[in-house]
C-alpha cells in the first residue's frame, strides 16, 4: 500500500496530469504560445509588425525575463478586413494561446472581446482605443496605448481653450468613429459647448463622397472640423477641402492622432502637406528617456527593407513604441503568473462539444484554465517601457494620460503645447507638471501661439452665416400699443420703431454681412406673449427674436440675450393730486419723531450745560424759577445761535461745541426741505409704493402680453384675481380714473419704458415709490449662440458713440406735462438720517457729566471731610446732604472758605505751641529762695 502512494506521487512530481493535459509544476515550460492580430499592408500594422517581432526577440534572448522560458509568437494578417480579423482570432484560440496582441482595428476588437470573455483569453490592443471597449463589459480586453476618451477630452478642452462654442464632426461611420464622436459630444457637453453638424463616411468612401459630404459641410455655420477618421482615406478629406477653398482663413481644422501618426511614419508629397497648413492634431505623449533613445536609434536598422506610404522607408511612431512595450508588459505578467504556481492548461467547453463533426472545427477552441490569474497579473504589472511608466488605473486605463499638441507649418510640425488628464493645457511637459499640484484654472490654461489655415496667426471667429442661401428668421412682436418701440407698417412686411432702429444699427456694425428676415409675431389684435415668442427660438421657429423683450429669469434658461440697450425696471403707476400748503407746513420737514427727539435733546443739553456751569458761571446762578427759565431759554436759543450766556467751564464749552455742530446740520437740512416744499409743488396718492399695494386689496392693473402679470402672482403673492389685463394706454388711464370702486383699478403696474412712454401727455398720474425690479431689454438667441456675443459687442459700441441715445431721442423724447416735474408727497426727514448726530451728541455729555462728577467727588473729599468729622455727621444720609450742598455751592465760596479754615487751623497751631513753650518755661525755672537759687547767687 505504501509502494502504490508512492509512485503515484513520483508521477504527480513528475508532471502527469488528469484528463490529457500535460504540465509540470516545479519546472517552467519552455515555450508560451502568444498570437498578433495585425493588418500588414496598413501602416500601423506594418510598424506594429516590427516592434513586435522586436520585442519578442529582446525577451527571449534575455533568460532574466522569463526565467528560461520563450515566448512563441504567432502572428496572422487580418488585411484590413474585420471579417478575416474574426477569423484570424478563433484560429488562435485552437492553438492553445494564452494571450493575443490586438486585434489593430476596434471594430474587430468588439467581435472578439466576446469570444476572448467566454474562453478566457486575454486580449493586449494598443491601436484599438474605442472608448466603449470598457474593462467592465470586455474585462479580457486590455488597451495598453491611451483611450481615446482622453484624446476627446483634449480637443475638447483646446475647443473651449479658444473660445469656440460648436464643432462639426466628420467621422467614419463604424464604431470606431461613432463611440469616439460620441465621446467628443460628452466631453463638449461638459463645457457647454456641442457637435452642431455630424459628417459620417463609409469606411470605404470615395473621392466623390466626400466632396458631397464637405459641400454640406461648407454651408453650416461653425467653421470647427474635427475630423476623427481613418489613415486611408483621412488625407483625401484635406484634399478635397483644399479643392473646396476651406483650407483657408476663418476655418480650424483639430485631426485626431491618425494624422500624427500619419507623419510620423511616411514621407508626405509637397502637395498633401500643402492640404494640411495649420491643421491642428495631437500626438500620444512619450517622455524622453533612454530606453526609447536607443529603441529610436535601432529602428532603422530593424525596418530595413520595410516601406511606408509612398515606398518610402516607414517611420517610428507612437502605436510602434506602445506595441514593443505591449509585449514586454505581457511578458512580465506571464513571469509573474509562472511565478505564482499558473497552470498553463486548457479544457474543452462543453457547449462547444455539440458542434464537434462541423467543417468549422469550432469544438476544437478550448478554455485558458489560467486565463483569469494571467488577466490580474497582467493588470498588476508597474513597469517602465519605451513609452514611459506602464501601469493600470482601477478603470483598465494606463496612468496620467497625456498629449501633445501639434501644429502642421511648412514641412514639418511644431509643438503648441501638452494636454494631459492632471492639469489640462500646458506649456510645460507633463513630468514636469506631476511633480506640482493640479491646476485647472482658466489663467494656468495655456498653449502657444497658433499657425491658422489660411497662413494668419489671428485666432478665427469659429462661425459664419450658413451659406445655404438661408436667411436669419427672426421674430418681431406684432404689437397693437405702444407702437413707438416696434410696429408693422400695414401691408407690408417692414417694421419701424426704436426697437428695430437699435436692430439694424448694432447689424450694420458686424464685420459680416447677415442675410435675415423680419417675421411678425402676433395676431395684430392683441398684445402678444414675450415669453411664448422666447419659447419659440427653443423650438426652432425663429433663429433670434427682437423687440421690446425684457430679460428676465425664466427667459434666460431658455436663450441667450444680447446686452441690454434700455433699463426698464417694473414701477407703480397711480393717479395723484395737487398738496396745497397750510398754516403748519413748517412742521413738514421733520416727522414727529424727529421734532420729538429734537425737543428732547434740547433740554437735555441745556441742562447739562447747566450742571457744567452752576458752579462757576453767575449767569446759570440764582432762585429755581430763573434757573430753569435760563436752561430752557439758553437750550433753545441756540437754534438760531442767539444765546447770551457764556459758557466758562472747558466741559461746558466742549458740550456746547458739539451741540452746535448738530444744531448747524439740523438746521441746514430743515431748511432746504422746507424750501423744497414751499417752492416745489407737491402731489400726492393714496398708493405709496408696491409695498402699500400688496397690503390693500385693490384691483391692480397690468399689461396685456407683459411678464408683469406672473410676476406679480409668482414672486409677490398677489392672487391673480386682484388682476385687470390692459391692452392699451387709453384703457391704463380709463382704469385709473375710475378707480377701484368705480371697476378700474388702485394702480397699474408695468415696466419704465412704456410708463415713461405713457405719462408724457397723462399728468394726472405719477409713478409712485420706487423702481422695485432691475432689468432691460435685449435681442434674444439660442443658447451658445455666438452672434448674441458679437450684437454685444456692437450694442455697446452704439452706447459708447452716443448713436443709442440719439435712437432713443428720436422715437421717445416727448415734451413733459407740466406737473413731471412736481414731487410725489414730502419726502420728511426722520431719525434714521440723524441718529449718528444725536449718539456723538449723547456720548459728549455723559463724558463730560462724568469727568465733573469725579471731579467734584475729589473737591468734596478735600474740602469736606474735616467739616463732617468735626461735625460729627458721619451718616450716609448726611454726607450726601452735604455732597448736594456742596454742588449746589459757588466754587468761589468754597475756595474762599477752605481757605478761611486753613488759616484759623494755622492760627490755633500757633498758639498752642506758644502755650506748650511757656509752660515747658514755667516747669523748667525753680522758685524763688530756694537752695539752687541762693547757692547760684
């Protein structure tokens, strides 16, 4: 039993397997059998057909890559046929290959993916860049060069770059060139720009079709072509658009990287470079370093013999370095599959053994056992190629994407700059810019300066007029009032008004000339809607509308509008009267609150004042009734600065200065508004503004086919039943004479321009209140639409040079009525204009209240205290009795009697040292007859 255990793990060492398939798991294999899917008459194939073969040899012959293990390349010519590319593929997967490089083309690309997913057989493209060969649906199809989605988010950032709104797209019509269109569509969108015209050929179009095609071209509007196309038949493209004359100024012509690689690797005649002056084209960036130095320097010698286009000697371009790299990417993901103990088996599918017996050998296809630890490893690998590092995001996607962008001049190229994924559009190359943090904003964004079509270095404006014989459709409100800003002359299809002389003033100033057609919009019977005649540019009815269109919020998500050639604000109109003056319009100047305060502050700076100056100053001295006559009359007085009492106390002055600054406003102000009101005449309205109108419940009246009505229901609440819809001035002014008791209305409301327009020959209305919204007038186009710039541009120009006043003049100078120039109500001053006059005036005199209250608090102390103590009146009731008095004390009579004390205190020292010394003398002398007395004499 132990003899039978043992020999069968001799055999398992020794590499026998179940089922057939032979392997060995201690020893690598000798040789691992890859596959090319290649068109070798193409120009990428037969660089790609180099590089590759290249590659192989360069593994093979060093035994470190691979450990002693070959790699068997086997590769199959698809001749540029997506059938034969099918074919070719299914071939492989009979010949137990672990992995296939290609196929060239995408469109094969998205047959096989389906068969490479079912048998588990990794597919390494570096030319099929279809941006929807996702690692998701496809995830054994690896692209080892750039994905095309980068290359569209770089045009789209060099559209945006310069200022261009709309594109045209001409493409092969496969899915190649459908996905990648589709692409440049999501990325334009992104920056609110768009394909406006999609040019789709046939992979095989001829000379004819594509003169057909860029005929319709040529009669668009944008003057942008991006032509994402195929090697074969992409310089026809440009010959033929040089035939067509739009190779010349005003056109921009952005080719994808097939005319770089076009250039790269053949040897053009002096003619197609001709055709391709100043086009611009990017190129898959590789940084410099010396593995492609030297790859470069071998190349020569490696296409000896090999001819591009033209039998010239084929050239190296990017596709070639990433196809060499594509093998030594594969190469280090089987090492490290070997490594990790792969198995490299294959097992039959089940559902194939029921075709077993058909001449197409189908059943004959087998499973890559090891397929999915190969896809992983290769997905892992991190290594540094010709073409720079080689590494996978988690998307399936090589690392920090990046291109250069080119410039065709004379007979060769120049580079205007980098695009890559990290910072956008640069000058600088991308190594460089990793090494620094990202920077998107508009000012880093930068390429240099640019060669156009056409030989001009001046930047296109991107856009024309279609030459289609189309004239420009533009809708004009048919109006049936207020007929100075647009009518239509009866029978005819003219119009006049100032609207339209603004119109065709900012046209006749564009560099070009603008075929249009006025088209009227409206019944004639009413006014009509500015928001439907908006609406109908969305739609496509109209190209522009112009006239008197006011630029609103829901207006603008719709169009674009030029820049505004009128203010027309939303006001008030209501009726008003004449203001007969009275007996008391002198109190008109100030409301009561104002008089009020004014009063008060009066008496409270008189008073203070007087605190100042009590003490010190004979004038604010005497009985209570003089003294509260003096406050008031010196209070007063200065109003008219006619006060007699003179202030002496630096307190007192400094109160007295500031009140007279505020009493010099004041009195300033009162003035002039009461001349105002004496010498301008005054009217007056029960409606004050819009605030007093949304708190009655009055009718309000408003234009018929204005904004004015939404307006007023959506944004201020008003309930649509309070409004009367106006259709002419004759019916505003019915409405507001009739009033709301009489079925009109309190006020109407609409916009400045046709108020202005109105109350030239209506003096018995005003507007009152102020002007609640800002807004203006202006032309209105779809969105992006570059003329709406360029009418913007010449609207100003009309502003600058005085000629959209003169306009203005012409159609609505009116003479006024005699009552414009009179005033709606008083306009009375109140505290909110003086308050900061009054608050410096209160905080000067309480400093100065409390710098004389500290001081006096210091002179009673001093001067005091010795009274109470001497007193005995220590209490608090008594010292402030005393403090009061004290106050209340001329300063002079309290100097004078502190004085008087210091003298009596001196006096009484005095005489009680003269005291103590006579009586020291008296103990000192002894009495007469004593024994010392008799004994000294």
């Amino acid at each position: 039993m132990k003899f039978i255990w043992v020999l069968v793990l001799m055999v398992c060492y020794n590499g026998v397997c179940l089922n057939g398939v032979t392997t060995n798991v201690t020893t690598r294999p000798p040789f691992v059998n890859i596959g090319a899917l290649l068109s070798f008459n193409t120009t990428i194939g037969k660089v790609a057909k180099v590089a590759i073969q290249a590659a192989v040899d360069d593994v093979n012959s060093d035994p470190s890559v691979l450990g002693g293990t070959k790699l068997r390349l086997h590769m199959q010519d698809t001749n540029q046929s997506g059938f034969l590319g099918i074919v070719e593929s299914l071939k492989f997967m009979e010949t137990d290959t672990v992995a296939i490089i290609g196929p060239q083309s995408s469109v094969t690309a998205h047959v096989i993916s389906f068969v490479a997913n079912e048998l588990q057989v990794p597919l390494l493209s570096y030319s099929s860049t279809d941006p929807t060969l996702s690692s998701l649906q496809f995830p054994y199809f690896i692209m080892t060069s750039r994905n095309d989605l980068y290359q569209m988010a770089a045009i789209a950032e060099i559209v945006e770059y310069y200022g261009w709104r709309e594109v045209i797209a001409i493409y092969g019509d496969d899915d190649y060139g459908r996905n990648g269109i589709a692409a440049l569509s999501d990325k334009l969108a992104e920056r609110r720009c768009k394909i406006s015209f999609k040019a789709p050929l046939s992979p095989t179009a001829t000379r004819q079709e594509i003169t057909d095609l860029l005929v319709e071209v040529a009669l668009t509007e944008s003057r942008i072509l991006v032509v994402h196309t195929f090697y074969s038949w992409g310089p026809v493209v440009f010959s033929v658009a040089q035939y067509l004359g739009m190779m010349g100024p005003g056109y921009v012509w952005i080719a994808t990287n097939w005319l770089s690689t076009l250039l790269e690797t053949d040897s053009l005649s002096s003619d197609a470079l001709d055709d391709i002056q100043g086009v611009l084209t990017l190129r898959m960036y590789t940084p410099n370093s010396e593995l492609k130095r030297k790859f470069i320097s071998r190349w020569s010698n490696l296409t000896r013999g090999t001819t591009g286009y033209g039998l010239n000697p084929i050239g190296l371009s990017t596709y070639g370095l990433y196809a060499y790299d594509t093998v030594w990417l594969l190469a280090r993901a089987i090492n490290a599959f070997l490594d990790q103990g792969g198995n490299i088996s294959f097992s039959s599918e089940s559902r194939l053994a029921k075709l077993r017996g058909g001449s197409l050998h189908l059943d004959a296809m087998t499973i890559f056992n090891g397929g999915e630890l190969l896809r992983k490893n290769i997905l892992q690998v991190n290594m540094t190629g010709v073409t720079g590092q080689l590494k996978f995001n988690p998307d399936g996607n090589l690392i920090n994407p990046a291109y250069e962008v080119i410039n065709v001049i004379g007979n060769g190229i120049r580079k205007i700059g980098y695009w890559t994924n990290y910072s956008g559009l640069s000058v600088v190359p991308p190594e460089t810019l990793y090494s620094k943090p990202p920077n998107r904003s508009s000012s880093s964004q930068n390429l240099y300066s640019v060669l156009w079509p056409g030989q001009t270095a001046q930047k296109p404006r991107g856009w024309v007029f279609p030459n289609n014989g189309r004239h420009l459709r533009i809708g004009v409100p048919n109006r049936v009032s207020f007929r100075d800003f647009v009518s239509q002359v009866p029978g005819t299809d003219m119009f006049t008004g100032y609207c339209i002389d603004v119109f065709t003033a900012a046209i006749s100033l564009l560099p070009y000339a603008v075929p249009y057609k006025l088209i009227p919009f409206g019944d004639g019977i009413n006014n009509p809607s500015g928001n439907e005649l908006v609406r109908l540019i969305t739609a496509g009815v109209y190209d522009a509308a112009i006239g008197d269109i006011a630029i609103i919020t829901n207006r603008t998500r719709v169009a674009d509008f030029t820049q505004p050639y009128i203010e027309s604000g939303l006001v008030v109109v209501a009726p008003v009267k004449k203001m007969n003056s009275s007996a008391w319009s002198f109190l008109k100047p100030f409301t009561r609150q104002m008089w009020g305060v004014t009063a008060l502050f009066f008496i409270i700076v008189g008073a203070v004042v007087w605190i100042l100056e009590h003490r010190l100053n004979d004038d604010f001295r005497g009985p209570p009734r003089r003294q509260l006559i003096t406050i008031l009359w010196f209070s007063f007085s200065t109003w008219f600065f006619a006060h007699r009492e003179n202030t002496i106390s630096t307190l007192g002055r400094f109160v007295l200065l500031i009140w007279l600054f505020v009493v010099l406003i004041i009195n300033s102000s009162y003035t002039a508004s009461l001349t105002s009101i004496l010498t301008v005449q005054q009217l007056t309205s029960p409606i004050k503004g819009i605030d007093s109108l949304i708190s009655s419940k009055d009718p309000i009246g408003y234009q018929q086919g204005s904004f004015t009505g939404d307006y007023l229901v959506n944004e201020l609440g008003i309930h649509k039943s309070r409004l009367v819809s106006l259709k002419m001035p004759e019916d505003f002014a019915k409405a507001l004479k009739d009033g709301p008791h009489k079925g009109g209305v309190a006020a109407v409301v609409d916009e400045r321009a046709y108020v202005e327009l109105f109350l030239s020959n209506q003096c018995e209305f005003s507007i009152v209140g102020r002007e609640f919204t800002k807004n203006g007038w202006g032309f209105a186009f779809p969105k992006d639409s570059p003329f709406a710039v360029d009418l913007s541009t010449a609207i100003l120009t009309l502003s600058e040079n005085g000629d959209l006043q003169r306009i203005h003049d012409k159609w609505l100078m009116r003479s006024a009525c005699s009552s414009q120039g009179a005033k709606l109500d008083v306009d009375r001053l109140d505290l909110r204009s003086f308050w900061g006059l009054y608050l410096m005036c209160g905080i000067a005199c309480l400093l100065a209240l409390f710098i004389y209250f500290l001081k006096m608090v210091r002179q009673f102390s001093r001067h005091s205290s010795s009274e109470l103590d001497s007193a005995g009146r220590s209490s608090t009731s008594a010292r402030l009795q005393t403090f009061l008095s004290f106050v209340d004390e001329k300063e002079q009579e309290v100097k004078r009697r502190s004085k008087r004390r210091q003298l009596e205190m001196a006096s009484n020292r005095n005489e009680s040292m003269d005291n103590y010394s006579s009586k020291r003398r008296h103990i000192e002398s002894p009495p007469y007859g004593s024994p010392q007395a008799g004994n000294e004499a």
